[in-house]
C-alpha cells in the first residue's frame, strides 16, 4: 500500500472519465488515495471522486485556475506534493495531463512514464507499461533514482469501476498565491461538434479513403449519434480533405483504446493499425477480404460499407430501444 | 531575432519494427529514418518568423547519435542557417535529451523563440519540448495550431480536446511546440540541399552542455511486440443478415454496446 496523489482533470464543471479511472485503479489496490482538483467553482466536483475511491480531496479554487496553464498549475501541485510526499503521482495522457506532467516531474527531479497502458502496485512502487511506435511495440519503465513515480495514463486504458455513492471523502482546502503568470488564456473556443473527442469516447467509428468524400460520412456520423461514439479517420481519408486532422486515428494522429473500434472502408496500413491496436473489440467492414485490418478484427465484414452502415445503425438502435 | 527548432530522427512510419536479440530495444538495421513530421512544421515555422524579422537567424537543434546530424542537414537543407548536435547514446531518456538542449541553448548569446514538433512519433511520450522550457525557466505552450506575433509575446491557438482550442498568449522568450495544421512545410530545393552541406553543425559533448547519465531519470526495458491476435470471426451473409449479426455478438458476446 501506497500514498497515491491522483491529479484530476475537469471541464465545464465536469470531471473527466480519466479521471475516475486513475481514483478507481488507486483504490481498488487498496492504497490512500488523494486526489489535487484545480479549477474555478469546484468544490461541488469533490465527493463524486470520493464515489471512485479518494479518501482527501486536495482542494485550490482560483479565478486564476479557472482554465488550466502549466505555470499556474504548477504553482499550486508542486508545493501539495512537497507537503504530501506521496510515493506515486498519477495524471491523464490528456491535453491538459501531458503538458503539465513533464515540467512537474522535472521540479520534483524524477522522471516521468507517459501514456502508459497497464498499471500494478507493487508495494510503494509502481509497476508500468507503455506502447512505443504508437504501439508497434510496448515496454517496462524502470525509475531509476529516488522520489516520487510519476506516470500518465492512456485515457481508457485502466476501466472505470461501479461507483459507490454511500462514500465521502476529507476535503482539505489548499491556499493559493498565483503571483505574476507569463501565460495566460485568452479564451476558449468551442468546437462545433456534440459528438465525444476520439481519444475519449468508449466507441470509435473511423472511415477511410472507401468513404469516397466528405459528405458521405454523415452515415458514420449518424450511426456514431446512435450509441454515443466519436467519428474517426484514416490519414488516407484526412489527407483526401474528408476530416480534419483532429479526427485522424494512426501514428501520425491520435492514438486511440476504446472498447470498441468500428472501421469503416479503412484497409489497415501499419501507422492506422498502430493508432488503434489497443482497442479491446475491433470490427472491420471492407469490401477487399485481404485488407490487413481483417488480421486484427476480432468480428470481420466483407462488404459494402455503403450498404452495411444504414442497416448496423437500424439494429444498434433497436437495442438502444430496448 | 534568435530562433531555435529542437528536432528529432525517428523510423519512417511504414517500419516494421523488430526486436534486438536483448529484447531492451529495437533493430536498427535496414530502418529508413526521417525527421519526425511534426518536427517539420517546427522548422517551417521558424524559417518563416526568421525571413519576416531581417537580421534574424534560424539554428537546428537535436541530441542523439551522430545519425541524426542527417536529420539536422535535412532542416538546413529546408533553409535552417546552422545546427548544432548534442552526441547522447541512443538508450538516453526524454529528461536526459531535453536537459542537453538546454544547455546548449545556455551557451548561445541569447534565445527568442524555440520550436519543436509536439511529440516525436516513436516515444510519443510529449515530454521533450515542456522539459526544454523547464530547464531554460521559459514559458512553453504546446499542440499550436497558429500563432500571431505581438510586441511582448506570442498568442497562440492551442488545441485542445473534441475539436475546442484554446488562445493562449505568452511572453517572449518562449517555446512552441507545433500540432498539425499550422502550416505546410516546404521542400528542400536541389540546389539548397548542395548548400546545405557546406553550412556549419557544431557538435557537443554531454560534459560541454552540464549533463550526464545521472540525468537519465527512466529506462526502458523488457521490449515485447504486440501478441498476435486470434483469428476473428467472419461474419457473411447479405448486408442486413451481416449488421444483425454483428449487433447481436456485439451485445450478448462482446457485451460494448
């Protein structure tokens, strides 16, 4: 067992599913498991971490910690985990996660285990794994030297556990002295679009080049409206203009572990395969039967795409019904 | 102005990658390796703030073996006016490398802006170009997808998740770490690629930046290749017996939807 510090991550008055993953895997080995939570207006925000297993929750509001910078972020962590002193820090591999991580681990002068996929507690010290290449391969981080071990964690890659409502969680307030800040945000601007991040949904619909243009992947979107799922791409499908950069799952795009992965018209080449290997169920529906995605799918459709997808979301509804 | 781009020499994204036989890193031979995309949107953008500021110079950076000195003559190639080359084993981490950088950039006269890519594609741990601003003590602002540049800073457009982005502004000197989208890098021409080769890269020794191997904070080890994948189910049948198929196993055998 193990003092665990867990950073949380909201936006717009909501935790991040990460999050609770991070709580969860911390609790369920049976560790005292803090967790830091920055923001503006809050403090509403802490028992439901309690839920996932926190036992304190490390509290710092500020009109200055209402949009996440490194330096004011930092200003606050780094002197919780000086007083703390816990033996393992966790945080998402999210934007905000994989940004503030590395200068933070560099302050406390220990290295940092990022993206990582697969978490054990082994008394005070973690045991980790990571993919490298985009997942081309994965390896063990050894720390070496003392202090804190500090990883971010693949969002999706640990599960989220079932809740319990009954707990409560310590709150302890931090003060907070932002001083002079060298960065600060202007503004946030929305995206248009309802539809979850790929890197956070549960369910991924991607589309390739075989979706033909632009406006044919209203099907995908449609049928992803459906179960809640997020609309990906090849980089076949984003260099042809169909998607923006964003939405491209691959080495070169976003690396993605859903627990469901649909592709749609995407032949597999090695850099897609890549960013989207770790997904725990893999569907393929392409018209080619010797397609490289068919190696990886778990369930494996030869056909039209075109034909297919209107029908799959008919029967996704009718369960969605029931 | 003194700008600087940090780059890396990654594997081309088509590698197969195997194993070496100590299972503690991968088979160098025969891998065809390439500046990390995103590290060409670096040196474009720092190739174009140099040719609007008259007098300004443009100086590659990268720690590695002595192979990436490629890597570096590539971005001079695209029009970078000097490198310089910090010589680390190929085993040294994100901390170590970005530690080196550093001190390089601590030993020249002064330093505006520094680029780099927002990962590189092979550890993409995203932790180098954050490392770099920490050790100078400089502001850094990550995944920039534009920049408009003002007296005191700059103001950037920083992506965030489900297609949001933010407007981050800070103050010089700093670092940009480039996302894809914020512009399209150019080509090395025939003739610069001759010159190129004549333009000067300075190398340096960890001792001549302050580091060393007390500097490497992690290790990787125990290397395995993804397991093979059993072979999956075949669903056939005419599209509407395929989709009610797939709905069913997805729900009673899978059980994701």
């Amino acid at each position: 067992m193990s003092k665990v510090l867990v950073i949380a991550e909201q936006r717009d008055g909501r935790l991040k599913r990460s999050t609770f993953e991070l709580v969860g895997a911390s609790a369920a080995a049976g560790n005292e498991t803090h967790v830091a939570l920055l923001g503006e207006g809050v403090a509403g925000l802490a028992q439901e971490l309690a839920h996932y297993g926190a036992k304190k929750v490390h509290l710092a509001e500020n009109a200055g910690l209402k949009f996440y910078t490194s330096e004011a972020y930092s200003k606050i962590l780094f002197p919780l985990i000086q007083s703390l002193s816990p033996s393992v820090i966790l945080a998402s591999h999210t934007p905000t996660g994989r940004d503030l991580m590395p200068r933070l681990a560099a302050k406390l002068g220990v290295g940092l285990a990022s993206d990582c996929t697969q978490l054990t507690f082994e008394g005070d010290q973690i045991k980790v794994r990571r993919p490298v290449y985009a997942g081309k391969a994965t390896v063990e981080v050894e720390f070496l030297g003392s202090g804190p071990r500090v990883a971010t964690f693949r969002q999706n890659a640990l599960g989220i556990p079932k809740p319990d409502t009954s707990k409560t969680a310590e709150i302890s307030t931090t003060s907070v002295d932002l001083g002079t800040l060298a960065t600060r945000v202007i503004e946030v601007v929305k995206g248009n679009s309802a539809r979850p991040d790929v890197t956070e949904a549960s369910i991924v619909i991607s589309g390739g080049r075989s979706l033909k243009n632009a406006e044919n992947f209203k099907i995908l979107e449609d049928t992803a409206d459906v179960i809640g799922a997020a609309v990906g791409a090849s980089r076949a499908a984003v260099d042809a203009g169909f998607r923006p950069h964003r939405d491209q799952v691959g080495q070169t795009g976003k690396v993605v572990s859903p627990s469901l992965y649909i592709a749609c018209g995407i032949s597999g080449a090695i850099q897609h395969l890549a960013g989207m290997r770790t997904s725990k169920v893999i569907v393929a529906i392409n018209t080619d039967p010797e397609a490289p995605i068919f190696q990886l799918a778990d369930y494996g459709l030869v056909g039209d795409l075109f034909a297919i997808i209107p029908l799959l979301r008919e029967e996704l509804k009718k369960i969605k019904e029931h | 102005m003194n700008i600087y781009v940090c780059i890396k020499q990654v594997p081309d994204t088509e590698t197969k990658i195997k194993l070496n036989a100590d299972q503690n890193g991968i088979d160098t031979t025969g891998i065809k390796w390439i500046v990390s995309p995103y590290d060409e949107l670096a040196i474009e953008e720092a190739l174009r703030l140099r040719d609007k500021n008259p007098g300004s110079t443009a100086t590659v950076v990268s720690a590695g073996p002595v192979r990436v000195v490629e890597a570096m003559r590539t971005a001079l190639a695209m029009g970078a006016d000097s490198a310089i080359h910090v010589d680390l084993p190929e085993s040294a981490d994100n901390n170590w490398v970005a530690k080196s950088i550093a001190g390089a950039l601590k030993k020249e006269s002064k330093f505006d802006v520094i680029f780099t890519g927002k990962e590189a594609i092979d550890d993409g741990a995203a932790q180098v170009s954050q490392l770099v601003a920490e050790y100078l003590g400089i502001p850094s602002v990550t995944v920039v997808l534009g920049t408009e540049y003002l007296p005191s800073g700059v103001r950037c457009k920083r992506e965030i998740e489900g297609g949001s982005f933010e407007m981050v502004e800070a103050s010089f000197p700093l670092l940009i770490a480039a996302q894809k989208g914020l512009n399209e890098p150019r080509y090395a021409s025939l003739p610069n690629i001759m010159k190129a080769k004549k333009k000067e890269v300075k190398t340096l020794k960890p001792s001549d930046v302050g580091t060393s191997e007390a500097d490497q904070k992690i290790r990787y080890k125990n290397f395995q290749l993804p397991p093979p994948k059993q072979a999956g189910k075949k669903i056939s049948g005419d599209p509407a017996a395929q989709a009610k198929e797939l709905v069913r196993l997805l729900h009673e055998e899978a059980k994701v939807v």
